[in-house]
C-alpha cells in the first residue's frame, strides 16, 4: 500500500479523493479524485448518509444510504435503497433492495424487495417481495404481497397477498389471498379468511374460506365454498360444487349444480336442481327434488316432501330382510314369506 510519507502534495494530488468543487464539506457533496474526475460516492457532514453508484443518487436522510444503482433517493433517516433504478425510501428504519420506479413514502420498518412500480404509502412492518404494480397503503401493517401484478393490501393488519393478479385484501386482519385473478377480501371482512385461487371469488365477513373456482360469494362467518359460483349468505353454511346456494343457517350444499339449502341446518348432499327448505331437511340426491317439510329427507326425481320426519322416494327396494321377528326391537320390518310385517 502506498505511503503519502515524504510525497509532497503536488506529487500525490491525482491520487487524493476530494469534493468535486474544491469546497469545504458544508452540504451533500459528491467527491472526485484530484484531476477532477467524479466519483461514484456522494457523502454529507450533517446526516451521515453516503451515496455509491451512479452520479444521480441521491441521499438527504440522517444516517441513509444509496449503495448503488441509477437516479435512487434515499431520505427518512436510517433509510436504505441498495440497488435498481428510480427508487425513493422516504421512510424511516425501511429499505428498497432493487428494482425499478419502487417507492416507500411514509411509515417504518417497511420493505420493498424488486419488481417495478410498487409502493408502500405508511404503516410498519410491511413488505412486497416483488412483482408489478403492488400497493399497501398507509393504514396497513405488518402485511406482505409477495409478488404478482396489480396487488394491493388497504386498511388491514397481518394481511398476505402470495402472487396473481389484481387480488385486493381491503379490511379485516389475518387475511390471506393465494393467487388467483381478481379476488377480493371486501372492507367489511372481519379476520382470518382465506381466498386460495380461483377467479372473481368475494369473502364479506369473518372466518370464511373459498377454494378454487370463480365468482363465488361468500358471507357469514364460519363458511365456506369450493367450486364454482357458489353462494354462502348466513354463519357456518357451506357450498361447493357449482352454482348453489347455502343461506339457511348452518346449511350445507355438498355437490352438484343448481342446489339450494335456505334453512336452518338444510342440506342438499348432490344431484341437480334440488331444494331443501324445511328446518333440519335433507335431499340425499337426484334431481327436482324439494324437501319442505322439517326433519324430511328426499331421494329420487321430481318428488316435494308431503311429511315431516318422512323418507320421501320414487321407489323403494329393499332386500336381505330378516325372516324372523326374534330379536328385532319394536318397529322393525320382517319378512315373513313374502308379506313384510312390523314388529309391535
């Protein structure tokens, strides 16, 4: 290594690093080496920020840093942008790791990855790993959207968006959207939902999941749809298959296409077109089929329940009847050559 000893001044002048001025170090100043040529360091007195990289990096915060890169800007104190092009950190505690045209603009503790064109308006503690066009904004903390296009997390608390695009999380807490196109978790969504995929899928409330599928709504808390264009409209109810509807108070659609639960703890198990509107009712399968009466149950084509806590069919067989009575409790049916009789 080179000693200055016994080097005049003159001698070493080329070799020394000086601000590119010649002026005292009063502002943030870029340096040169002494022939004049810039350096790509820009250094202040007064915030301890150092700028590396391009000439047009900028850095005005107490204690940031631009350590690489082209035209970045760095200026909440304790502030970072290590590399990419037209990156702005204006947050305090917070970092731009890369990218292009990112921007942190308020809040602490916040961090953008990569990608392009994402910003984070405020909040604490939230992140975009990467992606197009992602947004959190200022009313948004701890939450995450890992990548994606057109993204955004607003008014929400450990929210996560993990990719796709143009998914939205606008309210609640513990919210989650895994990929997918244009899910939303709506402003009045409590926590804990969960979107997983699927295509125009809305959740309104508290507790919901739906999985797969497109334009499925679903609403009260506790419910849960799979499949297509489903709807959940009351607590605890769950859809799946393609385009039913489960608004009876824990009433369950399990299957099929066209099936309707409305009352409370209704059930339609499968088939097509079918309807359970008693209380407690159930339609097993089939098609057309309407059980209104409480506690009935349908299975077969074309049949509406005419009696409560009744088995409703088209046909009935039955086989491998007992042929004896003994043994049977009271009400079972036997077979006795032919004629079916009753245990009394």
């Amino acid at each position: 290594m080179a000693s200055l000893a016994s080097v005049t001044p003159g001698s070493s002048y080329p070799g020394l690093i000086k601000t590119i001025e010649n002026s005292a170090l009063t502002t943030c100043t870029q340096l040169s080496d002494g022939d004049g040529n810039a350096l790509p360091i820009t250094i202040s007195p007064t915030n301890c920020g150092v700028s590396l990289g391009s000439a047009n990096n900028a850095v005005t915060g107490i204690f940031s840093s631009v350590l690489g890169g082209i035209s970045n800007c760095s200026t909440g104190s304790y502030s970072t942008v290590i590399s990419g092009q037209g990156n702005i950190n204006l947050a305090r505690h917070s970092s731009v790791v890369g990218g292009i045209s990112n921007g942190i603009y308020g809040g602490c503790r916040n961090v953008i990855g990569g990608g392009s064109n994402s910003a984070i308006y405020g909040g604490n503690f939230n992140t975009i790993g990467g992606g197009l066009i992602s947004r959190i904004n200022s009313s948004s903390s701890y939450s995450t959207i890992s990548g994606g296009y057109w993204n955004c997390i607003i008014n929400s608390s450990v929210a996560n968006i993990s990719g796709g695009l143009c998914n939205c999380i606008c309210g609640g807490s513990r919210n989650l959207i895994s990929g997918g196109l244009r899910n939303l978790i709506g402003s009045g969504a409590g926590a804990e939902n969960s979107i997983v995929g699927g295509f125009g899928n809305v959740v309104s409330a508290c507790n919901l999941s739906v999985v797969g599928g497109y334009s499925n709504s679903v609403a009260g808390a506790g419910s849960f749809s799979m499949g297509g264009r489903n709807t959940t409209s009351n607590s605890y109810t769950i859809a799946l298959g393609n385009c039913n509807t489960a608004s009876g108070q824990t009433s369950s659609v399990l299957s099929g296409c066209g099936n309707i639960a409305n009352n409370t703890f209704s059930a339609v198990l499968s088939g097509g077109t079918n309807c359970s509107t008693g209380a407690y009712a159930a339609v097993f399968g089939g098609q057309l089929n309407s059980a209104t009466c409480a506690h009935s149950a349908v299975f077969g084509c074309g049949i509406t329940s005419s009696m409560a806590c009744a088995l409703h069919v088209n046909r009935l067989v039955l086989t491998n009847l007992p042929t004896s009575s003994a043994g049977l409790p009271s009400g079972a049916v036997w077979n006795d050559a032919g004629t079916l009789k009753i245990v009394s």
